[in-house]
C-alpha cells in the first residue's frame, strides 16, 4: 500500500462527499428552496431564544420551508453580527437581533459593521417592556419617593443590573442624569442573578421584565414594588405603574426580537418574510407559546421598524456620550 | 395531602409518562456522551417537543434529559480522556487512567452508580427540603459567594500533585485563562488582542476539549506506528471487569459526602456543576485513606466526581421551582418549559398544581433506576471502545473534538482556540504540570472576580463585609480550616 | 526533566515579566474612563497584576526546587519513541483542517483529513481506512442535522 493507493482514497472521498453536497443549483428558483437559518446572538435557553423556537415552531407553515435555529453566542454577539454581514443576502439567513448589538454596542466598542446601514430590518415579533423594580419592604414607596431618599443619601441605594453597558445600565445611566440623584450601580452576569440579589435583599433596585421571575406574582403578593415602566403608554399587566415618562425620565426600552437580514437581499424576499411573518403571529399555537411566557405579539414591519431602531440607537448614543463613553 | 399525593403518583405511573422519562434519559445520555453538545444546548433545543405534550408527559422528558447528560458526559471522559460536558472534566482525571489500565468498564460502572446515587440523594432534598434550603439560598449575596469561591479554591491545594510549586503555577495559568474577555465590573477588555472569539472571554468547552482531549490525542500519536495501528495491548480486556462489591463499599461515603456537596452548592443559583464537581473531588481526596491514588486512577476519585455532578441535577430545581429563579443553564430552560406549560414557578406552584407536581416528582426518581438499568446496559457496548485500534480511534476522536468545539458556539474561532489549548495542554502535560488546577481556578476566577468587586461596591469599599456577614465568615473559616489541615496533612501523606 | 524545569521556571519568569509591563498595559483597554476615585482593587487589571506577580515567585520557586532536588521521572513506558515530528504535522493538519472547514465546509475537509491522518498513523487496510474516513463523518452530518438540527460548516466558497 503505497502513496499511489493513498492518493486515491483522497480522490474517492473527494468526488463522494462532492456527490453529497448535492449539486442540483438551477437557477429559477422561488424563494425559500432551502430551510431558513436564524442566528440568535445570545445564549441557549434565554428568554430570546425561546421566542425565536417558537416562532421556529409554526414557521414551516407559512414559509413552505423548515427554520432552523442557529446560536452564536460568542465575543458577545460580535461573531453572529458579522456571520450574518458575510453571509448570502438570499434571504435565507436571517438574525433575530436584540438591542444591545445594535443600538448599544457600536457606540461603545469598535464592532466592525454599521448598525443602522449594513442590515435590512424586517420584521419585529414581540417587545417586552423594561421596568425597575425593588422590595415592597423599602422604606421609600414609588419612584418620587426613591429619588427623594437616593438624593438624601447620595450613593448608598444600590441597582443591580445585567451588566456593565447592558440596557438596565442605561436607564439608570438616564435616570441619574435627569433626576440629579446619585445611585451605587453593580453589575451582575445577566438579568438573572441581578433579579436573584434583589430578591435577598442584597441590592436595592433592580431591573425587571413582566413576564421573567414572576414578576406579575410578586407584585400582585405585594412584596415587589415597580418604580416605573419604560414604555410610551402605562401597560395593561401594571395599570397602576407610572412610566417613566411619568416620572420625569424621558427613557423608552423594550427588549425587542427583530428579525434582520443581510443588505441587499431582494425586496421580494423581503416582501415574502414580512407578510408570511404577518400571518405566523396571528398563528394560534405561537400567540399561545408566547402567553405561557407572559408575552404577546407585537409586530411592526418595513419603514417603521427602521426608525424605531434609529430613534434608539440615537437616543442611547446621547446617554452614553453624556458620561464620556467613547470607542476605542 | 395524602389523597395528592396518591393522585399525583397514579398519574405518574402510566407507561407512556414512563417511556418519555426513558426516552429523555436516552437522549440525555447520547447528548452528554457528545463532546460540545451541553446539556444545556440540548434541553434548549427538545424544549419545542415539550411544549406540545401534556405536562406530566413533557415535563419528566426534559428531567430524563437533564439527568442523562450528567452521567453520559462521564463516559467519553473515562474512554478517552475527553469531558462530554464541562463538569466531567473531574471524572478525566481518574476515570482515564483507570481505562488505559484496562478497567473502563468497571470505571463507567462506578461513575453510573454514584450518578444515580448523587441524583437520587438530591431529588430526594427537592421533594423533601426544597422550600428552606431555597430560602437559604437567597440569603447568599455576593460576599458570601466570594466565601463559597475561597474556599472552593483551596481544593486546588489537594489536587496540585508531586510538585507544589508546578502546582501553583497551573492554578496561575487558570487565573489568567480565567481574566480574559470583559472584565465584569468596568466593562474593560483584557486580553482580547483584537480578536472576537476572545471578547466573550475564553469558552469552557473550548478550553476543557483542548487541553483534555486534543492534548491526549497529541500524546498518543507519540506513539510506535506499530502500536497505532494494531490492536490496543488491553484489548483482549474487551473494556474489562464489572465493578467488585468492596470497591463500591469503600466509596460509600464519598458518594454521600459529594452528594451533600453537590445539592448544597447546586442549589445556590449561578454556581452550577463545575464547581460542586471540583469541591466534590477535593474534599473526597483530602478525607480519603489513600489520597496518593487520586489523579492515577482512583475509584474513589471517579465516585466523588459523579456523586456531586449528578446531585446538582435534583438540586437546582430547588430555586428554580420555589422561587422561579433558575439555580443554572439547564434549569433556566427547564423553567421556560415549566411556565410554557402553565407551571408558573414559585412559592406557590405547588399549593396551585399539587397533583401535577407530585406526578412529575415520582417520574424524577422513576428516573433513576431507569438510568441505572439503561446505563447497565450501554456500558459494555461502550467499554469496547478501548478495544479500537487508536489509528482509527484518534482520528474520531480529532473529529468530534472540531466538531464539538463547533456547534457549542456555531464558531469555527472556538475550534481554532480549542487546537491552540490543545497544544497548551501537550506541552503542560509532558513538562509534568497538573491540568486539575488550571481548570479549578479558570472555573472559579470569573465568578470569584466578580463577588468580590460587587460586595465591595455594595460596602462602599469596605472589606470587613467579609467577615461580618456570617455565611461568608463561615466559608473564609472553612477554607483556613482545610488549607491549614493540608499543610499539615502533607508531610504524612508523602511519607507514607 | 531536572533541565525541563529550569528552562521552564525561566521562560515562566521572562512571561511574568513580559506581561507585567507589556501584555497588560497594552492589552486591558476601558472604552470608558474610569472614576478617578475608584479603589485599585477594583481597576480591571489588579487581579492581572496580582497573579502574574504571584506567578513570578513561583516560577522562582519552582527554578530554586529544581536546582536544589534531582527529581528525575521516568515519563513514558516503551510504546513511545520521541516522535515530534509527527506531533507537530498533526497539529497544523488539524489546523489546516479547520481553516478549509471555513471555506471547503466539513463535506469535502471532513474525509480527506479523516484518510490522511488514518494513513500517516500507519494503517493502510481499505477496509478499515474507507470507513472510517467516510461513513462516520457522514454519520455525524446526518445525525446531528436529523437529531439536533444543527448545521456542521457548509464552505463560504459555496455560500458566496
């Protein structure tokens, strides 16, 4: 068994494996042909991917085509950004994106793709409002009275958020600079642990969303108070909690699920996901998934969409350019 | 009460929730089994099946899973030195040298019973105790999980090997390792030198299939062609004997030593099994009567890493189930399944739905001896892997090393950084380093780091919030306790 | 392995030095000031700074041990003969391996690397080579697309 014997078993795996990409590439082909991938740039089990597999979960109904459900979580969801830069504006790679890669990210570090201009934006499925939370047991009640006690002792109420530069951080970034009160901020890994402290007790506030931790529950128990709501309009789980608006802080955040798509892919492919999308969110299994989460769908499509991401991005760039952030 | 609980179990015994419970711990093991493939990647992605089945149906699928892939990440690590998930990289450390010396059978046997042991023991505290050792649990705040990091960092004492200082150095590495990615509390890059795939930090899967596996694979390549490509020297063994009685009598107590370990420190959200597994290892070793067999093949040593990674699994439903706060990754996703089928999670989940949770409840522990039996039955067809020919052994094992560290992130970056640890690894192993302590202190740095900088800010700079808070005053006096009884402990050890 | 750990507490003191006063200036970069007032302890490079100082007295330690106590081991049994050479050549074919993943995809990369890693092993019967080289990494592709959906690397050269 010489080099000759060996070089043919590279020829043969060769040509076999060829055999098996499947070479059929003819060219009049209707949108999808092939299962539709969707990036989700952060990790298993998040409250994010769970919504992408339910909308996974119904898609093949209204696209003709399977979706599948691609994490990249690395580098903080840099590396899924630029797989979906350099991938085939076909259509058939997609992105549900979040805000921080897109409306946060790129004011902060160096990330290599332009947020507002190097994506199409299609479709958004659902938002969830962001809102402060902290124990019923304080001392102080409703936000006016927080901030009263927060300016009588500078520095000494504590927030915990989900992380340096994370949405939560910005709103307390935005409260600060509009109230003039002085709150300690620490960073936790993730809503979640920074959820956890404020339940023992460890931080004072902390950021909540309606539908994680039982929020609802606790709130309805009494042992959780909501400062404020993030949102344009009070929302219909929390009639009673102020917006932020409200309260003086003119700060609106959601943690959005859009999908986005590489630039340049065909307005027809477009045109096909926003109205195959339009129908899945009336799909009665999907707004049934999303209930069990304590969620609803909340679409907005096209010119819209667009802007909603641009109004943020510019509204997030003024907070992080009032404290001195700048790229490096 | 009574009448619930009847109820609950009648639902429960049903051959079709039975089956879905073995159907998930089948899964569960093969995902396990699958360097890469994570336990929790893998419930995150069976959870839609879930969602389309009745609780008591689709619930009891997704613990199967959960369970399975804590003992199924112990056999590729006792095979061929490759962790199937991150906490079996304590089982490698004894798991492996037992199957080079022709006892893979015997070792996956162990690692069986004391996973199902260690499940078993703390799905027994999530029955019994769920709602005070939650509450107990949120008591801990972040000075009290720096405590808990401390001392789970003098384990590295135990594990550091003949050379102290060689030792000490490998735990360094892990600390820098550990540094890399955004510093927590500033937002900082360390480390990063302009590349991606380091900016979340270095990932363990990664780090863990390369400084294991694809380090072992280098070493063995060392070898004569002759000895590759023939039959392996053990393998007339065909993956050797079952597991004596007496072996598994001496490891009793380490297996109910790490349970409690495990169940304590996995019901402590955000610790996950990684660590329980590690503090598991290091206090077995340190009370064992012959600590000197640790790291060369010690049954023991496999025993107290499966006890305590196993036992994280009933107990980090503890506060995922009582207050809706998921104790880690898994749980996090078991949690979704749980609202998704309108278990709402919390204090009051089981007053509202009794009857489904004690069905669910009994198909956890059916759980158990249905993983005992299916593991029984698996682990000769496993063994036989030893009795592969390593020319055609080691290339497979290349290949799920890429593909493994592929599809943890869907990042060809990741394998890159895998190869590069690999490569680390066969040089820290031929210079006589331990691995163990390198992989100790990259596990706890990050969260250790980040406790203390927040238990700082908390006080204002302060550092007396260490010793007054009781439940880190108790673990800082812990960890000088076994420091102490090391230094002390040593000189015996090496004379004996 | 006495002259091992020399070289090694040596080149382990030159790392600690170099990081010390070059790899960790330059390479902890804040995107944002921090506050001036801010204790040390809680700067992005103190626990850095910290291990690589500890690292540096221990890789002293580690050199005055060596020196001091001939430690000699036997490192491996028989079946090993220094072969570098080919440790070296499968690492950077495995390195090769993952850069044509990026661009050939695991269908073409996988079986070529697979069958020259088999050969350069020293087996050379078909009926162990082609299999192996083959069906099993057909096998993964298929299982992990039917079972988890996942996508193995497809190539941008095909993507494109």
């Amino acid at each position: 068994m010489g080099k000759f014997k060996f070089l043919l078993v590279v020829v043969l795996a060769l040509s076999l494996t060829t055999l098996f990409m499947g070479l059929g590439d003819s060219h009049a082909r209707k949108f999808p042909w092939k299962p539709i991938k969707v990036i989700v740039p952060l990790g298993a089990g998040g409250s994010h991917d769970l919504n992408t597999r339910a909308v996974a979960s119904v898609a093949y109904d209204y696209l003709g085509q399977p979706m599948i459900v691609q994490l990249m979580p690395g580098g903080g969801g840099k590396i899924a950004m630029h797989a979906l830069k350099r991938a085939k504006n076909d259509g058939h790679t997609l992105l549900m994106s979040s805000a921080s890669h897109l409306t946060i990210g790129p004011h902060v570090r160096k990330m290599g793709y332009d947020p507002l201009n190097d994506f199409e934006f299609v479709f958004m499925f659902t938002k969830a409002d962001y809102m402060m939370a902290a124990m019923a047991s304080q001392p102080w009640k409703g936000f006016k009275q927080f901030i009263a006690a927060a300016k009588k002792n500078p520095g000494k109420i504590s927030y915990g958020s989900s992380g340096i530069y994370g949405t939560g951080h910005l709103m307390l970034l935005k409260i600060m600079a509009d109230t003039g009160a002085k709150i300690k901020h620490i960073p936790f890994k993730g809503g979640g642990p920074a959820y956890r402290a404020g339940l023992g007790g460890h931080i004072d506030t902390f950021g909540a969303l309606p539908a994680t931790g039982g929020t609802l529950g606790r709130y309805r128990r009494g042992q959780v108070q909501i400062l404020g709501v993030c949102s344009k309009k009070r929302i219909k789980m929390f009639p009673k909690v102020p917006t932020m608006i409200e309260n003086g802080v003119d700060f609106v955040l959601a943690s959005k699920r859009s999908i986005i798509a590489p630039k340049g892919t065909p307005k027809e492919t477009i045109d096909f996901l926003v109205s195959a999308f339009k129908k899945l969110v009336k799909n009665k299994t999907y707004i049934k998934l999303l209930k069990k989460m304590g969620e609803k769908p909340s679409p907005l499509w096209g010119p819209a969409l667009k802007q909603d991401f641009a109004d943020e991005h510019a509204a997030f760039g003024k907070i992080l350019a009032s404290i001195g952030v700048k790229k490096k | 009460m009574i009448d619930q609980i009847l109820e609950g179990v009648l639902l429960a015994l049903t051959f079709k929730a039975i089956a879905m419970v073995a159907i998930g711990v089948f899964a569960g093991i093969t995902v396990g089994a699958i360097p890469g493939l994570t336990g929790v990647m893998a419930t995150a992605i069976l959870v839609p099946f879930s969602f389309f089945m009745a609780p008591e149906l689709g619930i009891p699928f997704l613990l199967g899973v959960h369970k399975g892939a804590l003992f199924g990440g112990s056999i590729p690590a006792i095979l061929v030195n490759t962790p199937g998930t991150p906490p079996a990289a304590a089982t490698c450390l004894d798991g492996y040298p037992l199957a080079q010396k022709g006892e893979a059978k015997s070792a996956i046997q162990m690692a069986l019973y004391s996973s199902t042991l260690g499940d078993t023991f703390s799905d027994i505290a999530l029955i019994v105790a769920a709602i005070p050792i939650a509450a107990l649990a949120l008591k801990f705040g972040p000075a009290d999980l720096f405590g808990l990091m401390v001392m789970g960092l003098t384990v590295i004492s135990s594990v550091t090997g003949a050379s102290v200082p060689k030792g000490i150095i490998s735990a360094l590495l892990g600390l820098l390792i550990g540094a890399v990615g955004f510093d927590a509390v500033t937002g900082s890059e360390r480390f990063t030198f302009g590349y991606d795939t380091l900016q979340g930090g270095i990932g363990l899967v990664p780090l863990l299939i390369g400084i294991f596996a694809i380090s072992e694979v280098l070493i063995q390549v060392e070898k004569k062609l002759t000895v590759l490509a023939q039959k392996p020297a053990i393998a007339h063994l065909k993956g050797g004997r079952s597991l004596k009685m007496k072996e598994f009598k001496e490891s009793r107590r380490t297996i109910f030593r790490s349970s409690i370990i495990g169940t304590i420190v996995g019901a402590i959200p955000g610790t996950g099994s990684s660590i329980a597994t590690f503090i598991g290892y290091g206090a077995a070793q340190r009370a064992s009567k012959k600590p000197e067999e640790f790291g060369k093949g010690s049954y023991e040593g496999v025993a107290a890493a499966e006890a305590a990674n196993s036992a994280v699994a009933g107990a980090d439903l503890i506060p995922t189930l009582t207050l809706g706060i998921p104790g880690g990754g898994t749980a996090a996703i078991l949690m979704g399944a749980f609202i998704a089928q309108g278990l709402r999670p919390g204090p009051s989940l089981f007053e509202e739905n009794a009857v489904t949770m004690y069905a669910i409840f009994t198909l956890l522990l059916i759980g158990n001896p249905i993983m005992l039996v299916q593991g029984w039955l698996l682990t000769g067809l496993f063994a036989a892997v030893v009795t592969i020919r390593q020319a055609i052994l080691i290339p497979c094992i290349l290949l799920f090393c890429v593909v493994g560290g592929y599809i943890y992130h869907n990042h060809l970056g990741d394998v890159e950084l895998a190869l590069l640890a690999g490569l680390f690894g066969y040089m820290f192993r031929k210079l006589k380093f331990p691995l163990a302590p390198l992989v100790i202190a990259y596990i706890i740095t990050p969260m250790a780091e980040r406790s203390f900088k927040q238990a700082l800010l908390l006080s204002g700079g302060d550092y007396t919030v260490f010793f007054t808070r009781p439940i880190s005053l108790f673990f800082i006096i812990l960890a000088a306790v076994i420091l102490g009884l090391s230094i002390w402990r040593k000189p015996k050890v090496a004379a004996e | 392995m006495r002259k091992g750990s020399i070289i090694i507490s040596i080149v382990l003191l030159g790392f600690s030095f170099f990081s010390y006063f070059y790899i960790i200036p330059t390479q902890i970069i804040s995107s944002i000031p921090i506050e001036e007032n801010t204790p040390a302890v809680l700067h992005p490079d103190f626990f850095p700074r910290l291990t690589v100082f500890i690292l540096a007295i221990a890789s002293v330690s580690l050199l005055i041990a060596s020196i001091k106590f001939k430690t000699d081991e036997k490192t491996y049994g028989d079946d090993y003969k220094s072969a570098i050479s080919r440790v070296v050549f499968v690492f950077f074919l495995s390195y090769l391996y993952v850069i044509s993943l990026r661009y050939f995809g695991y269908s073409i990369s996988t079986p070529v690397f697979m069958a020259i890693i088999i050969v350069l092993l020293g087996l050379r019967d078909w009926r162990y080579v082609i299999p192996t080289s083959l069906l099993f990494p057909l096998f993964l592709n298929y299982f992990f697309w039917y079972s988890f959906k996942v996508i193995l690397p497809e190539g941008e050269l095909f993507l494109k």
